[in-house]
C-alpha cells in the first residue's frame, strides 16, 4: 500500500512542477532576473532596470558581472560613520520609504534620500534618492533622473542564485 501512495504522489508533484513551469514561462519578466531581499525572498527589482548612476563621492568604482547582465556599475560609498556599502543603482525597485527626505550628507548632489526597506519584511535594502523636478530642469547634472533607487548589494541575491540553492529531497532522488 505504501508503495502506491507513493507513486500517486510523485505523479502529483510532477503535474505540479509542471504547471510551476509553465506560469514560470508565462511570466513576462523585463529583465535577465528579479533582485530578491537576502532576509525574505520578495522580490524586489528587476535587473532590467539596473543603470549606471556614479556618485562623485564613491570610494571604488568597478564593473561586476551579475543578475544575468554584464558589466554592473558597483561603487562603494563611505557613510559620515565610516560604514563602507556596495551599491548598484536602479530606476525601479520597490522599496518601502522610511522617514522624510535628508539632503545632508547625499552620495549624490542635487537628490535627496530616504532609506529604502523591503516592503516583505522590513529589512534595510539601500536609499531612494529624489530630486525636484524643477531642480532637474534647472541643472547642469549630466543626465538628470527625478528618482533612482541604491540597492546595498549584500542585501540582494538574484533568483538564478537562490534556484541553485534549491535542493530535492533525499526521498526523490534517484
């Protein structure tokens, strides 16, 4: 009898898995692959929308290849504690903003910032960094943006990173 339940319930999780996969492919992703919070899982960007966005205060400035795309843009930034961040900058991303916008001590010149949480679980991904749209207009900035958002790349993992970690069970090995 065990060996029958056994079997119906492998072929339950196969037609399952399969049905996974097709909304998998079904999903219409911008992007190489989705950003994910290190603490929860949620998503939280899409790779697609990665950009090149250099703070003039940034401490190292390298090309990295990551999430599906070739050379990131990833500059380690020095906060007024001498707490050292590695950050990618994105145009999207979906961040819950905490507290009111602070001009002091911008990575940035002309933006303000807000710290940028998971909207999932709270935890601390990066910044969101505004400016005036009036601000814009009236700047001489190279290539003006209203908002961009700074991911702390240590609080970051891409999907295809996170699939790799996914083991079968002992049980459906074969």
């Amino acid at each position: 009898m065990l060996p029958i339940l056994f079997i119906i319930l492998l072929i339950n999780a196969v037609q399952v898995s399969h049905s996974a996969i097709d909304f998998y492919h079904h999903f219409d992703k911008h992007g190489q692959e989705l950003l994910l919070c290190r603490k929860c899982g949620g998503d939280v960007a899409d790779s697609h929308y990665i950009i090149k966005k250099i703070s003039p205060g940034a401490r190292k400035v390298e090309k990295q290849n990551l999430f599906g795309q070739n050379n990131i843009t990833v500059q380690t930034l020095v906060n007024p504690f001498g707490v050292h961040f590695n950050i990618i900058t994105t145009e999207k991303a979906r961040c819950q903003n905490i507290g009111p916008n602070q001009g002091a001590d911008s990575w940035f010149p002309g933006y303000t910032w807000r710290i940028c949480t998971c909207p999932h679980c709270g935890q601390h991904l990066g910044w969101t960094f505004e400016t005036n749209i009036k601000d814009i207009k009236d700047s001489s900035m190279e290539s003006p943006i209203a908002s961009f958002h700074g991911l702390i790349l240590s609080n970051v993992l891409g999907e295809n990173f996170t699939d790799s970690l996914m083991l079968m069970p002992k049980m459906y090995r074969m």
